[in-house]
C-alpha cells in the first residue's frame, strides 16, 4: 500500500497462494536439501515454559523491535497484543473475541479491501505472472534457506537438531510447521517436530515484519 498500492491484489494473491499450496512446495525441497538420517533425528523435549516468560516476552519484544524499527510498530503490537490477551489468563473474554469474532471480521475486510484494487487493467498483465513467479522463487528460497541453516546447526550441535525445523523458517503459521512434522514422520514414525517447528514458524512472522519495516524505512 505505500510503496506499490497498483501491484496490491497482485502480490497478496501470490502471497496467499504460496502459502496455502506450502504442503506441496517445501517437501520435495526439504527431500532433496537433507538425508534420510539427518530427517530422522529426534530432538529433545522442550523444556516447560513459566506463565512469567510467556507474559514478558510479547511486551519486551514489542518494546524492542518498534524503538529499533518504529514503522512496523503496529503490525507486530497487534501481533503481540494478541498473545499478551492470551497470556495474562484474565482477558479471556478479549482473549475469545480477538481469536475468534475479530479475526473473522478482519479477514473479509482485507479480503474485501484486496479485491477491491483487483481491476482488470491493474490484475490482468503480465506483471502479475512475473510478480507470482517471484513469489515462487522467494518462498523456494526461503525454504532452502532455512533447510542450509538447520543443517549447520545440526552439525554444530553433533545432532541434536533436526534440519527439517529450518524450513518452518517461513511466514506460513502454522501450515509449515505441520509439513516440519508431516516430513519427519514419513522418515522415522513417531518423530515429533511439531512444536520445535513452531519456534522457527513464529521467528519467520516476526523476520518478515523486520524485514518489511526494514524496507519501509529505507524506501519510502
């Protein structure tokens, strides 16, 4: 909306593709990035998490992110918001409202606001492949990036971590996650990634907001 609005409908339909079609995308990356007894690795239990840590981290990270990049300030707030509701354990009303009532009205709002922008002269060009054929190579790109890493790391903790938890690296929450653990499973029933990928999955929303405040300010 503020750098390129006439491109709008465009991107958001190649952003919402890709991340509807990511059970048919990252696995064969993930295949072909990793070996069968690097997919195989069973990682260690998640140590339990205090009611404290999960109040404090949505309002320092917050705090800390919009004083270091102020334009993405409301975009990760309502983000934050959200768990802080959760959290606190005395807003459940809000709590209930925001992941269920609210959520809904927004989406058909954006959706609606999106479609709106979707005209013929602006949607039907042959920007709008190219823009869908960057989507593709980004979010391939980001896959494999993430795989890269978590081989890197697996290697450096002789083991201890799962490659397959870097592909969950993507904005796509929790649908990568999910593929994390459906990949996992397929090389060695009963391996459980599920909720190791979700501390990549959560990580790659909040890079994303990084990295477009990053832009925002650099750009406009």
């Amino acid at each position: 909306m503020k750098l390129a609005p006439h491109l709008l409908g465009a991107i958001a339909v190649a952003a919402y593709s890709y991340m509807s079609l990511v059970p048919l995308i990252q696995p064969p990356i993930m295949k072909l990035l990793t070996t069968k007894e690097e997919r195989q690795i069973e990682m260690k239990e998640l140590r339990p998490v205090t009611k404290f840590e999960r109040v404090v981290f949505p309002i320092v990270a917050t705090i800390f992110i919009s004083l270091l990049l102020p334009p993405i300030a409301a975009l990760l707030g309502c983000l934050m918001l959200g768990n802080l509701f959760r959290e606190s354990g005395v807003t459940d009303r809000l709590s209930d409202t925001a992941q269920n009532s609210l959520i809904n009205i927004v989406t058909i709002f954006l959706g609606t606001g999106t479609g709106m922008t979707m005209s013929a002269e602006s949607f039907l060009r042959a920007d709008t492949l190219l823009i869908i054929g960057l989507g593709l190579v980004a979010f391939m790109g980001g896959t494999a990036g993430g795989l890269v890493f978590g081989k890197i790391m697996s290697r450096m903790t002789n083991g201890a971590i799962n490659p397959l938890i870097g592909s969950a690296g993507v904005s796509a929450v929790p649908m990568a996650a999910r593929v994390s653990q459906v990949v996992g499973m397929q090389a060695k029933p009963g391996n459980f990634l599920l909720m190791h990928a979700m501390g990549p999955n959560v990580a790659g929303v909040i890079g994303t907001a990084v990295a477009a405040g990053t832009m925002l300010a650099m750009l406009k």
